[in-house]
C-alpha cells in the first residue's frame, strides 16, 4: 500500500526520487522486512511535502514548539546560547544560597 502511494506521489511529480548515478535507475523506496527506507532529494519541498503527508496518514498536526523536556527546550532549528541562560541562571542561585 504505501509502495503505490510513493509510486504515485512519484508520477505525479510530487516526490524526487534519486538516482545512484548520472545514468542509473530512479528509485524512491526500498521494503525489507517490514521495514521501509525511503529516498528523496534533499530538498525544502520534499521535507514538507513528507512531513504534511505523515502527519495526514497518522492523523496528527505538525507544530514548530515542542515544549519542553525535562526542563529543557526542545527546538527544531538548533539551540542558542540564550535558550539555555535559566539553566545558568538557576545553578548560580543554588551556588549562592
């Protein structure tokens, strides 16, 4: 099922398959076991176009905050110096008392 749904996405131009080399054959997934690999340029449009279509299958939103995890900021885009000063902050007020 999800073979012919790539496949699809594939003729339809909707997904970039990639080549092994200049002549060889596109290919945009691969099944073993029941484990998928899935190949894709790695593009802005591809990325989006797979996270959209994941988070239609599984039936969940995509969301640029993920919150915290054990007190710490979770990001996409990498971290800051800054997104980390209350953990500074929080040992020099136990260091002083």
């Amino acid at each position: 099922m999800l073979g012919f749904l790539i496949s699809g996405k594939c003729e339809e131009k909707l997904w970039d398959s990639m080549r092994a080399s200049r002549g060889g054959l596109a290919f945009s997934h691969l099944f073993f076991a029941n484990d998928p690999i899935l190949f894709a340029k790695g593009n802005m449009k591809n990325c989006t176009d797979f996270r959209e279509e994941l988070c239609k299958v599984l039936g969940i939103t995509s969301t640029p905050n993920l919150g915290k995890y054990l007190g710490f900021p979770l990001k996409h885009l990498g971290s800051t110096s800054q997104d980390f000063n209350f953990v500074v902050e929080r040992v020099q007020n136990k260091l002083q008392g």
